[in-house]
C-alpha cells in the first residue's frame, strides 16, 4: 500500500493535478503566506490554503511524492536570521527546488543545478534579514520524507514538530569561510525592496 493512501480520493486528485514541480510551486505561490508559529501537515495545508516554509516544503515533499518523485527536504541554516526549509527534485541528472518563502527570491529553482551545494548557493544573495545582511550559512544533506512514514506526517491532525527537531540534528555543510563571512556586504537598497516584495507582515 503506498503510504500516501490515507489521503482521501479528493485530497490525491488535487495533489496529483498538480503534476510536476512547477506546477506544486504554483499551487503554493497562489496561496497566503502566514506568520503564524505552526507545523502544520500537508493535508492541513490544503485545508487550509496557506502555509510557511516549513510546511510549504513539506507540503511540496508529499505533492512530489504522490507524483512520482521522492519526497526530499533540505534545511537551509542562517546567522541572524530564520532557517529555511525547501523541497528538491531531481530531473535528467540536475537539481531543483520548490518552496514557499515570504521573500521573493527564495522560492522556486529550476532544475539545472548540478549539485546540491550549486542549487543552495543560488539562494546566498537573496537571503538576507531586516537589516540587509546576508545571512545563509550552512546546509544539510537531502532528508528523505519517507522515514516518517510510520507517523504519518502527510496526513496526521497533529504538528509535524519532529520533522524540525529532526532537522536540527543532522549534519549541515559550510558554505563560506568565516573570513569570507566576516567580510560580506549588506545589500543594496534596491535588491532589499525587491526582495521584500508583497512580504507578509505581523
């Protein structure tokens, strides 16, 4: 039995009309971004129609699942700023990535990047926090949904907050040089506006 089954017949023909990656990073591009401090499933996400991050990625995880593809996150670290979570697939040998932000430049990729650590730095200018800085550090290898099978975490009524914990006890990768970091300039004030977007504010 495949362990996405749980989903009810109308919640899998929404998630499988999705089709393929574009089309899960549409579905979550046309929803609301909320603030709120919440792990919600993915089933929750379509109930709902909105979503963070987190389970924007997690809800792109199972979209891609129930499409034929693994369901892989990878977390993104921070300095000074909050984590990022992001789905990624893999198409004739490249690398790309779906996921929700409330920053214009840190959604979705295409698949062209030949490794993870080229897809992960494509996000390095255009991650930054409310005072300019950017902010990207490390990242962690592609986690595999799939090992969370047993608690149902596509479909559970309950938060997925052992997804994050999870996630924090993984190795993670440098991507600068301490050096390299302590000379980095904040950017300009054209590149914050444009990132800033139709951001989502408390």
């Amino acid at each position: 039995m495949a362990s996405y089954e749980s989903f009810s017949r109308a919640e899998l023909r929404k998630l499988r009309s999705l089709k393929d990656p574009y089309g899960i990073q549409k579905f979550l591009n046309a929803q609301p971004y909320h603030l709120a401090d919440t792990a919600w499933s993915p089933r929750r996400v379509l109930r709902e129609n909105t979503s963070h991050c987190f389970e924007g990625a997690l809800f792109a995880a199972a979209a891609l699942k129930v499409n034929g593809y693994p369901p892989l996150i990878i977390d993104l670290e921070a300095e000074h700023d909050t984590d990022h979570v992001i789905a990624v697939y893999k198409q004739r040998g490249h690398w790309g990535a779906i996921a929700n932000s409330n920053y214009t430049g840190c959604r979705y990729r295409e698949p062209v990047y030949r490794t993870l650590r080229e897809l992960v730095m494509s996000y390095f200018d255009l991650y930054f926090n409310q005072r300019a800085e950017r902010t990207l550090r490390t990242f962690s290898n592609p986690v595999n949904l799939a090992r969370f099978d047993r608690l149902s975490w596509m479909t559970s009524d309950q938060p997925l907050w052992f997804i994050a914990e999870y996630l924090l006890t993984i190795r993670h990768f440098r991507l600068l040089q301490p050096k390299m970091a302590r000379r980095l300039h904040r950017l300009d004030d054209r590149s914050f506006k444009a990132g800033c977007l139709g951001r989502a504010e408390k």
